[in-house]
C-alpha cells in the first residue's frame, strides 16, 4: 500500500494542482472524482487478473493469457513502459521548482541529478529500495495532512463555498475546462496499477494485491479531493497556476511559514514518484524479457542486490531523455493518454478471459462481468473525449 501510495500521491497533487486549476479552476475537484471513478472500474479488474496471474511485467502476461498473440503481448508491454517512463520524466521535471528554493541552479542540471540519484537507490535491493520508497511515503502523506489541517483550521471558507465547486448546466466553457482537467486528474491517479507488477515479490498476493489496490485508490482519491479543494480555496486558481512550487504556495499562504517547509516534502514526495517508477520500468523490462519477447541479457540479476541492474540503467535513460526533451503538461497528458489505453486493453483482456474460463482458481479475487466493461467503456469514452476537446 506504501508503494502504492508512493507512486501515486507523489507524481499527482504535489506536481500538477498548479496545471488542474490553470485549466478548472474552482470546478478542479469534480474533474478528480470523476477520474477515481473511471479508475475504480480498472482497480477491480487489476485484483483479479493479478491474483489469477502474479507476475512481473502484468499487463503483457494478460494480453498474452487472453489472445495468445506474442506481438500484441510485446506491444502492450512496450506501452506500459512508455507510460511509467514518460510519467517519471514527468515526476522529474515537476521537482525542479520545489528544489529551485534550495539549489540555484540551472534546471537541466537540477533533472540530471535528481534522475541519476534516483535510478541509483531504484538498483538497490528490492527490500531496500521499496522500504526507502516507503519512508518516503509516509513523509509526502505527512505533508499533505498538514495542508489538510492546515486549510480546515484556517476558517469556514472550505465549507462554506462548497457550491462553487459544481458550474451552471449552461457554463459550457465551465465543464469542458473539467473535461479537460479530467485528463490531468486520470494521470495523478496513475501508480495504484504498478502493485501488479510486484505481485510476484509478494509473500500472498491472492490475499495483500486487491487490499493495497483499493486502499491507495481510496486513500488517494480521499486526499485529492480534500488538498484541490482547499488549494483553490486558499489560492487564486490563476496565481495557484503560475506557481511553480503549488502545494508551497497553498501552505505558506495557510499558515504564515515560509515555503521552504512544504517544499522540503515536496521534494521528498517528487523524488519518491521518481524512485518507484523506475523500480517497475525495470520490472516490465525484465518480465517481458522472461517472456522471451525481449533479449534474455535483460533477466540478469546482480547477484548482491537480486535486481536486474541493466533494466534499471535502460529506464534511467530513458526518464532522463524525455525530462529534458519535452515540458511538463505535455508529458501528464500523453501519460495519461497511454494509461487510458493500457486499461482499455486490460479490462478487454478480463472480459475475454472471464468468457472462456468462468470458473476462477480458488483464492482468487473474483469481479462481475460488468466491471470490466465499464472500466473499458469508461476508459475509452474519456480517451475519446479528452481526443476531441483537443
């Protein structure tokens, strides 16, 4: 559930609540539920097919199960890599502004140290890496429930403008800015899916993968709805958007202290998203290896850490390629583009599965039929209307 947690809080709130008002504004909120939703649908088709199947690179060991179609289960897995890749760069580059209090210095150096450390930690043993990916956890969580405290005790506004949050039916600009936002709120949902891929370094996962998978999506989409409404509360969402240090600024204006604080955890919290990305980029890379769809140098093991040490050095690369290649908003979305796609397939995958095999191994988390459709369905329809607002 830490890692979970980790990857997911991380890489949403303290990075992109500046983006999700810029585009929403007081209706931000709505556009978070509204991607819990779409993602709770996946969530339960992720705890069965990970406790029928707890191997490392998931969402390639589904297709292949439910198609048998090497190309298709190498494609899907590619994609995935991709989507954890480009959302670490995005992680990345969303860090430079929290470490500008402290580092004067340029922002290309500031992503190279800030990847290199990183990847060096996500080579570290899995225990090790995973439980200072923990640590680290509870630090990001710490911070936010202070913003939490901190905007409750600030006064009643929190409560007393709650009917701003939802627009007129007739605002149209109103609900396509959610619809555009919701995009950005699928991406700061994106992490609760990687426990798949530790599933096979679990002691249980028939009993521990469906509860950490609902407990990050709740606790997450808890904490989200809490920290955005009481961001744009306590910040002009057009000052919130011009910040490049967010959740900060939303404290120093709550409390009076300065921003060194919260920036001090932001750090914490960008560079933990960084860290377990990587670990399950190199986790991907070394199932499909396993497979036998990627060169089997790529199994390797280091024999004092038991982790697949090339893997992690590809992964490395690559975040740090896409960090400084492309900006900030543009990586969310295509992050968050890639993810819609990945879970349109998986669900597929459940359906088909679940058609030919009715009757599911014992112990394993079973979902209805229409769970599936409706995170396929639900997927799709906000891929395509992100597509055509765009």
């Amino acid at each position: 559930m830490l890692y979970g947690l980790g990857v997911t809080i991380g890489a949403g709130i303290y990075v992109l609540v500046g983006l999700a008002a810029d585009r929403a504004g007081m209706h931000a909120p709505l556009a978070f539920v509204g991607a819990a939703l779409v993602m709770a649908f996946s969530a339960a088709s992720f705890a069965e097919l990970g406790t029928r199947m707890p191997v490392s690179a998931s969402e390639a060991a589904y297709v292949q199960a439910a198609f048998s179609r090497k190309w298709l289960s190498l494609a899907i897995g590619l994609l995935v890599i991709a989507a954890a890749t480009i959302s670490a760069a995005t992680i990345s580059v969303g860090s430079v502004g929290y470490l500008k209090v402290f580092l004067d210095l340029p922002d290309r150096w500031l992503i190279v140290g800030v990847v290199v450390t990183m990847g060096a930690i996500a080579c570290l043993s899995t225990a090790q890496s995973v439980t200072v990916a923990g640590i680290m956890t509870l630090i990001e969580v710490g911070g936010l429930v202070l913003i939490i405290v901190a905007g409750l005790a600030a006064g009643t506004g929190v409560v007393t403008r709650l009917p701003e949050i939802w627009p007129a039916s007739s605002d149209l600009a109103a609900w396509i800015g959610i619809s555009g936002t919701t995009l950005v709120a699928v991406f700061a949902f994106i992490g609760f899916e990687h426990l798949v891929n530790i599933s096979e370094e679990m002691k249980d996962p028939t009993r521990t993968l469906p509860r950490a998978l609902f407990l990050t999506l709740g606790i997450t989409a808890l904490v989200y709805a809490l920290i955005v409404w009481i961001a744009v509360v306590a910040v002009p969402p057009q000052e919130l958007a011009g910040s490049s240090a967010p959740l900060a600024l939303v404290f120093e204006r709550l409390t009076g202290m300065p921003l060194i604080w919260m920036s001090m955890i932001a750090v914490v919290a960008t560079l933990n998203g960084i860290i377990v990305h990587m670990i399950m980029i190199s986790r991907v890379i070394y199932g499909i290896a396993e497979q036998g769809q990627l060169p089997r140098l790529l199994t390797r093991l280091n024999r004092t850490t038991g982790t697949p040490l090339l893997a992690t050095l590809i992964g490395i690369v690559l975040v740090l390629f896409l960090a400084l290649a492309v900006p900030l908003a543009g990586l969310a979305d295509l992050t968050a583009r890639f993810t819609l796609a990945i879970f349109s397939i998986v669900n597929l995958s459940l359906i088909v599965i679940k058609s030919r095999e009715p009757t599911a191994p014992p112990g394993v988390f079973i979902c209805p039929i229409w769970v599936p459709t409706g995170g396929r369905l639900s997927s799709l329809a906000l891929l395509g209307l992100d597509l055509h607002v765009n």
